[in-house]
C-alpha cells in the first residue's frame, strides 16, 4: 500500500493534471489517501509527481 499526499494545489493546472488526482481520490490539498500498489496508480503518481508526496 502507497500513502499519497496532496501537497500543491490543482488551481492553474492542465485538467489532465486534475482528472488523474480526482481518480486517485485527491480533492483537497494535505489530503491522504491509501492506494495499492500497481502498475497502474504508478503510472498516475508520475504524470502528477510534482504534486503529490508519497509515503510509504
């Protein structure tokens, strides 16, 4: 399991951008969320990574 952390806001990002963090259950900003580990969620925590912090 990734523990994955909202830590810059979506306000002026592309809507991709927004889209992949609403997928992930990322709505405001500090907020956390616990995600399995795939190949998939990998995949969207690099397309957001200057955005998100992941905690292992």
């Amino acid at each position: 399991m990734l523990k994955i952390r909202l830590v810059k806001s979506m306000i002026g990002r592309p809507e991709k951008h927004r889209k992949v963090l609403r997928g992930m259950g990322l709505t405001k900003l500090n907020r956390m969320v616990e995600l399995e580990d795939t190949p998939c969620v990998r995949g969207m925590i690099n397309k957001v990574s200057h955005l998100v912090k992941i905690e292992d």
